[in-house]
C-alpha cells in the first residue's frame, strides 16, 4: 500500500531550547502491507520492542483513529533510541501519518502537527520532521496555540558525536533547575535571538557562535554528558564552533563544511576517552514523505533477506 519515511531531527541548537530544530539524513521508514486480522509488526529495533499492537507506531496511529484496520507493517530505522535525534518524535509522526494514510482521514500537515504537539508536548522535533530543513516553533500550553516558522534551509554537515549509551528525555530534564538566573536568562534569549536573526541573513559564522552560548539547559545537563565540553574544545583547536547537545542528549553535534567535519571527526575517532560513534550527517530539506506501494511486488519480511 504505502511506504512512509521520516527525517532524523535535533532540537534546541543550543539557546533555542524547545523552539528550534533541524531535520537530518537518517530515516525510520514504515511500509504498510496488507491488512491482517491482528497487527503483524516487524522491525530492526530488538527483541524488546513490541511487535504487535502495543508497538509505539501502532499504539500513536490507534491514538488518531481507535477503530483503525490491523496490517502487516515493517519498520526500519537508522535513528538510534534515545540518543538525542528525535527518535520517538519521528515514530510519533510515521503512527499519526500511517492512521492518516489506512483511514485517509485527510490531515493537513498542519493537523499532523497539532497532534502530535498535543501528544509530545512540544513542537521542536517534530515541525522539523514534518516541514524538513530548518524550523522554529512555539507552542503556549494554557491556549492550546501554535506557532510555526520556516527558516532559510542550510546547506551544511553535521559530525554526530554518538556515545555508546542512551539517554532518556525524563532523566535529562530532572537535572535541569526549576528556576535560573536573571542574567542566564537574558543572555540566552539574546543568544538565541541573534542565532535565529544570523540563521535568516544566512550568516553561519555568527550562527555557529550563538550556538554555543546557551546558558538555560546545557550546563545542567553536562554532567550527564561531559564529552560535550571536550568535543567543543577540541573543536575550537582547529578553528571550529558550532557544537551543541542534540536535544536531551547525549549526542553532540556539530557544524561547519565536509572538511573541517572530517578533519574533527578523525580527531574524536583518534581520542580513546570518546566511547561512541561518529557520523556525518546532512540537514534534510525535507519532510516526512509517502510512496504509494500498491503496484509493487516487492514487499517482504525482514527474514526473507537474512
């Protein structure tokens, strides 16, 4: 029937904590089979994850319509779990999109949002991998009102700092403080204003700058993730800024040209106190997408190809 295939993101881009965030190149890609008499899930995520009903996918597209018609579905997904790239975020969106698709309840990307805002709480991670490239967003709680702006998409990479353990959201917002400073707070917002103004006039060296400047949510939660100064020092030795912590963490990324990514990327690889992986990525200009399958004879199960 139909194949959907969703972008990576990472929130925050420093001082833009819960308002910015960017669509990356790697995808969890979800293809509808047949209908079953109960839902059939196969997956590449391990054996922990359900495959039945009580799979999150699943689980996000009965959420939009309770009644929705069981099938055979395959998931595949090059995000890693809890590390800071809008993992959840994106199988949010593939279940509110897979319901939209099987009970064509003709959702606008607009309606896709709002859903799935009501649902995570924060528009962030997923605007990003509905609209691709590069978005703010804001949404007040108390009206239930949503704000959403496109930014100018760059054409940048990205080196991924991935450690080798997960992170979950909850844990990484517990150390954050109920309250800060009233000096952390302007300098964030200023830092944040000019990140976004830079980000318009396409001025990257003065974005890339910005990016590091969050005073709000990082240095809480560098404890959590203390490769997060050693990368950006690192980084600074070869002339490089534009590091932050993707999301809750613990990735890190980082942005600047496909040398100067290489050239950071084979010094993290060389430092054996950095227990992870490393990637380099591209921002994705585009959102979330579905291919109709239907004339295809191609659909399989994941066994078939082992």
């Amino acid at each position: 029937m139909y194949k959907i295939k969703v972008p990576a993101s990472s929130s925050n881009l420093g001082p833009g904590f819960d308002t910015l965030g960017i669509a990356l190149n790697l995808y969890l890609t979800v293809e509808i089979g047949e209908e079953t008499d109960e839902w059939i899930v196969e997956h590449n995520n391990g054996r922990y994850i359900p495959t039945d009903q009580h799979n999150y996918i699943v689980k996000t597209a009965l959420s939009i319509s309770p009644n929705l018609t069981p099938h055979h579905i395959i998931i595949h997904s090059e995000i890693p779990v809890a590390r800071g790239l809008g993992s959840s975020s994106s199988a949010l969106i593939a279940g509110i999109v897979m319901a939209n698709l099987i009970d064509d309840l003709n959702l606008t990307d607009e309606d896709i949002l709002n859903k799935a805002v009501a649902i995570e709480g924060h528009p962030d991670n997923v605007a990003p991998i509905i609209y691709g490239g590069l978005v703010s967003a804001m949404y007040f709680h108390k009206r239930e009102e949503l704000i959403c702006e496109k930014l100018p998409t760059p054409v940048w990479n990205a080196l991924a700092f991935i450690p080798n353990r997960k992170l979950s959201t909850k844990v990484s917002r517990n150390v954050l403080p109920d309250q800060i400073s009233y000096w952390n707070g302007i300098r964030t917002n200023s830092a944040s204003l000019m990140l976004v103004t830079a980000l318009y006039n396409r001025d990257y060296r003065t974005a890339f700058r910005m990016m590091e400047m969050d005073l709000i949510h990082e240095p809480y939660r560098k404890e959590l993730v203390p490769e997060l100064d050693k990368i950006r020092k690192l980084a600074h030795t070869i002339g490089i800024h534009g590091t932050y912590l993707s999301g809750s963490g613990p990735t890190i990324l980082t942005y600047g040209t496909r040398e100067k990514m290489t050239k950071l990327q084979s010094l993290i690889n060389q430092n054996e106190e950095f227990n992870g992986s490393t990637r380099i990525l591209q921002v994705e200009p585009n959102g979330y997408s579905v291919t109709n399958t239907e004339e295809d004879d191609d659909f399989y199960f994941i066994q078939d190809l082992l």
